[in-house]
C-alpha cells in the first residue's frame, strides 16, 4: 500500500489506522510514490488529491498508467470534490474525505482484498 498525504499531520492518524496489521509505506509527494510504485508491488494505493498544483491528480493518471491493477482510492479535503463518474473517469474506485477516521480501514481492507 502506498500512502501519499500532502499534509504530513495526518501520517500518524494514518499509520494508527491502516498499519495495524498491513505494511503502509509512505510517500510525502508525487515523486517518491512513484518510485515505491516502480520498486514495490502494492496492492491499493491512497493518493491525496490536495497535493501542490494538482500533483494528486497527475499522479493517479500515472499511477493508473504504469500499474494498471492497483486500486487507487482518493483522499480529499472541501478542496476537492469528485461525483462518482469523475471518480470512475480519474480511475479511483473510491474517495474518502479527510480528516482521517476508523471508518477509512473497512473501506481500504475491502478494496483491498478484491485485489487479493
């Protein structure tokens, strides 16, 4: 799993939630995650859309390019808002709205294991 957060205050949330019996590998920005994504097979990755200038929509078009199988879920904030046709169009199968909660973990495991 790759987790991309432009907001490095949400990363502890984050890893108290998902990484409780899963590997959560974190990548502050659209450069890093792309490498992890290049060295590592991930199975979902969470993609920020509220990084710099829209870096959280290049990188999912990216993502979706060059690892077509992952499932990619998209965080945002009141910033960004997707119907669920512009969803499908970017190419997440899901978008969860910040601040992270316990909700967020049945959604990820769920996406998750579809791909398992």
């Amino acid at each position: 799993m790759i987790l991309v957060v432009g907001d490095p205050t949400v990363l502890d949330k984050a890893l108290q939630i998902l990484n409780r019996d899963r590997q959560v590998f974190l990548a502050l920005d659209a450069a890093q995650a792309l490498e992890l994504a290049g060295n590592l097979a991930f199975s979902v990755a969470l993609v920020d859309l509220d990084l710099a200038a829209g870096a959280g929509f290049d990188l999912i078009r990216t993502l979706r390019r060059s690892v077509p199988v992952l499932q990619i879920i998209a965080i945002t904030n009141a910033t960004y808002s997707l119907s669920p046709e512009d969803a499908q169009k970017l190419g997440v199968v899901a978008v969860l709205k910040k601040p992270i909660t316990l909700d967020w973990k049945p959604v990820v495991e769920r996406i998750r294991a579809r791909r398992a």
